[in-house]
C-alpha cells in the first residue's frame, strides 16, 4: 500500500517507522523545514516566512510537562544522560536519533503544506500540497492516510467573556507565546490554570509587575512567586480593566487566553465524511480510524494520556488492521460503542468536547486496543507515572521538575522528590 503519512513530529515518526517495517510505501509531509513537530521552535507565530500559517504552540523555554520515563516510545526510551523532564530542543534531537535509527530521513517532504485531501473512490485518496519554497502544487495519490499534524494548531478562543472586543490591551493564545521578554513591568492577566496556563503564570512573573491567574480550578493548589496573584472566572472585560466575579477589577495591560485547543484539519475536504462537533471528531473506531472509510485514521487524537507510548500501540493497533491480520466490527457496532462511551463519559461529568481525553481512562482504553488487536498494551506503570507528576505538577509547581522516578516493573514505580 501507498501510504501518505501527514506530519513528522512524535505521532508521524511512528507511523512511518510501521509503515516501513510492515512494507509498505510511505510518504511523510510536514510543513516545517525539519522534523519534530510540536518541539520545533520558531519565533514566527501567526505567519512564517513564506506566508503560510505556522501551528506551533512552542514557546522559546518550553521543557516537558511529564518525566522523561514515560515519553520515550517502547522500543526507544529517552537516554539516562538526559534531565527527567527534558527541554524542547532535547526532545527534537531524542526524535531526530529514533528517525536516524528507523532509516526515515529517506521519506519526508520538509516545507510542503497540505491544501486539500479528498476521497477518489471507496479506498483511495486525492491529496493536493504545495511546496512553501518552490511554490510549487503537486497532486498524489494514496491508498492510505495517517493523519498525524497534532493538536495544537488551532486555539480555543472563550465566545462568552463580554468586552474581549473593546480591550485597549494585547489580547493573545497562549500558542501565540514565545518569551517573557515583551511583558516587562505589566500587568498580564492569564486566563485558564491547564499546564500552559500555570507554566506560563510561572514564567512571565519573571519580567511582568504583576500575573492574574484566573480559574476556577480547585486541584490548584501550588505555590507561585509573590507577583502571581489567584483570580476567580471574568466577569467583564472592560477597555482597560477587568471585572471578576468576585466584584473586584483590577488593570491590565495583556490578556492571554490559555483556554486550550480545537482539532482542526482544514485541509480535509467535506466529502471525506469528518465532522467535528464541538471538539468532539467523528466517525472514529478507537479514537482514531475513519469508520466510513478506514484507510483513514488519526493517530494521537486522545489527550491526558502517555501520548509517545500511545502513538506506538495506536500505530501497531492500525498496522494490524492494514495488514488484513484484525478486522474491525460492523459499521454499526463501531457507532453503537462510541454511543455507549459518550454516555458512559457524561455520567461521569465530561461535555462532548472532552471525548477524546482519557485520564482515568486511558489504561482501559490501552488495553482495548491491545486486545483486539492481539498486541502487547502499554504496561499500567506508564499511566501511574504520569498520574503521579501531574499531580505534583499542580501541588509544586516551582520545584516537580526536579523530581526523579524510576520504573521498577510493569505495575510499580520509585518517586524521589
């Protein structure tokens, strides 16, 4: 099979390194000039040299969130030599030495952006890019399309805070964020206390007069330089000012929307059956196959999850598929179990647009996957590492990277604070 793989960062290099070991011809598109995906780092934010829209949320000190132990891929983990939570340009070397080690370099096409992909006939696909530099459009044909561009290309920007469009102030996402540099004695008002939104609390209070944190976050509970300041919800947004629902205001100069991100692949034709509904994809078998048209599918869409470790067991889940060695159920059960999951998911309190996070999840949904396809999952450790540092990342945030673990086995773990 022709398989055209959209997107050389962690989820890209895996499917390609499948593709390849499953002989398979594989073609991989990424629209930057090297690979690595969301660790690439540029200053560009909205537009990059040649005029094409540049999706990263990198920002200049950006280090991982999660210990190094449990972001390798099975069969590559992450050196010793490196810190528990590496930075951004450690993770790309770390991806450049797994495509070296798979012999990728030979399948990508750097600077080419993908414009349009459309269905030819029941199985294949019509894929139009453009190489950025030459100016250049091509058009491919493939039998099979991996698409594996990330999540974080398009920021989730709140519609129901009142004034956003009177604000005198700079007003950005937080993908837009590079360095604390430009915030040099403001008053930045930070809205959302996800991991972007407290690490970047973090970091601009070392240049800014003042932070505002505002969330309703009630897991929160770490301590932050004395400038930082914790805020309820916005009330109102005025032309210099904002109100919480407290009935406090207080000045600001900068507004920085930390409210997370909204799956987005503009360059999927209405005719290849993906909708999206409020965050929310579908038709996906698993989180990941088209269950209208399979030889399509989305690797890395579920979040709160151990995502490089996933990547692998969701690649090795579709491999099976492609090689006729797993058939998937009838259209029919497919829907019925993605019904069943929504129901099961808001009885527990999540929205439609949380269907693809996992968290307490993700083990049952590892071993789903494992299951079926008749493959090792990911042992239950990986999800408690993970569990474990994020929880210290909410109650330290100052000082949890510094922490070390140690995997002892498939169930058990050493945590040095």
């Amino acid at each position: 099979m022709k398989i055209l793989v959209i997107g050389a960062g962690a989820a890209g290099l895996v499917a390609a390194k499948y593709a390849l070991q499953n002989n398979h011809d594989c073609v991989v598109i990424d629209m930057r000039s090297e690979l690595g995906g969301t660790w690439v780092y540029t200053d560009d934010v909205d537009l990059d040299k040649y005029g094409f829209p540049v999706y990263s949320a990198t920002y200049k000190s950006l280090k991982a969130n999660i210990p190094k132990e449990v972001m390798g891929y099975p069969d590559f983990p992450i050196s010793d030599k490196l810190p528990t939570y590496p930075t951004n340009n450690e993770m790309k070397e770390f991806l450049k030495d797994y495509a070296d080690y798979n012999n990728l370099n030979k399948l990508f096409k750097f600077n080419c952006i993908v414009t349009k992909i459309e269905p030819i006939n029941k199985h294949q696909w019509m894929t139009y890019y453009t190489d950025k530099v030459k100016k250049l459009n091509y058009s491919e044909i493939f039998d099979v399309v991996m698409l594996c561009s990330g999540n974080y290309n398009e920021g989730n920007m709140p519609k129901n805070i009142k004034g956003t469009d009177i604000f005198k102030g700079d007003q950005f996402h937080s993908r837009q964020y590079r360095s604390p540099d430009n915030y040099k004695n403001k008053i930045v008002l930070i809205i959302g206390a996800g991991p972007s939104g407290v690490d970047l609390a973090l970091e601009i209070s070392t240049t800014a007069k003042a932070v505002l944190l505002s969330n309703h976050s009630d897991i929160l509970t770490s301590k932050y330089p004395d400038n930082v300041h914790r805020k309820p919800d916005i009330k109102e947004i005025f032309e210099n000012d904002v109100e919480f629902v407290d009935g406090n205001v207080s000045k600001v100069d900068v507004i920085f929307y930390c409210t997370g991100f909204n799956y987005s692949y503009p360059y999927l034709h209405e005719s290849c059956g993906i909708r999206i509904n409020d965050n929310h994809i579908t038709p996906l078998y698993k989180h990941m196959i088209h269950m209208e048209r399979p030889t399509m599918c989305m690797i890395g869409i579920p979040v709160h999850v151990c995502a490089f470790p996933m990547f692998d067991l969701q690649c090795r889940f579709y491999m099976k598929y492609l090689n006729g060695e797993m058939h998937l159920p009838s259209l029919e059960v497919m829907r019925k179990e993605e019904e069943n999951e929504i129901n099961t998911k808001m009885l527990k309190g999540y929205r439609e647009r949380d269907f693809h996070k996992m968290g307490c999840f993700q083990q049952e949904y590892y071993d789903s996957l494992a299951n079926l396809a008749g493959i090792k999952s990911l042992p239950p450790v990986i999800a408690k590492v993970r569990d474990c540092s994020f929880k210290r990342f909410y109650e330290n945030l100052m000082t949890y990277r510094s922490d070390r673990y140690k995997i002892v086995d498939d169930e058990s773990f050493v945590h040095i604070v």
